[in-house]
C-alpha cells in the first residue's frame, strides 16, 4: 500500500488465541490490544523481542513448532492484572 508517495504496511488483525509471536505475553514488539474484542493488531511486518528465547521475532512467527518457545496468551495477563486491583482494593 503506498499513501503520499510512502509505502505503507498492512496491518493485520489476530484473535489472541493464535500462536505466532505477535499474541505472545513474552514478545515485546509493537501492537496494539483491543481487550474488548480479544484481537491484537499489528503491522505485518513488525518484529520484536523474544524475552524467552532472547531472539529477534517477526511478529506473525508460527511458534506451534518451536521447542524452546513458551508462548502464553495474553488473556491470563489480562486476569492476573485484574485479580491484583481486587486485592489492592480489599
């Protein structure tokens, strides 16, 4: 996609469940988290660090079949965080 004479990327939007880098508690790359719909949205191809594995990763890295890899969703982040505010609350 090219707007005012720049390429531009396109940006892709993943249901957290899917296991590639991007949808990763342990991947630090730029995306953006809607909560509400439990999507993530990142341009196709940003890349981030793994702070697992300690690499660089494309943001739409299949890790189904990486043995070192530690995926975890971002939806138990999300509990934890919540679970937490309750406690400081009480």
């Amino acid at each position: 996609m090219v707007c005012n004479g720049v390429k531009m990327s396109r940006k892709v939007i993943l249901p957290s469940e899917v296991k590639v880098c991007a949808t990763c508690t342990y991947w630090d790359g730029e995306r953006e988290v809607d909560e509400d719909v439990r999507v993530i949205v990142v341009v196709d191809d940003c890349s981030g660090e793994c702070v697992v594995q300690e690499k660089h990763k494309q943001a739409l890295h299949d890790v189904r079949l990486e043995e070192d890899c530690l995926w975890d969703d971002l939806e138990p982040d999300r509990q934890n965080a919540a679970s937490a505010a309750d406690k400081k609350q009480a």
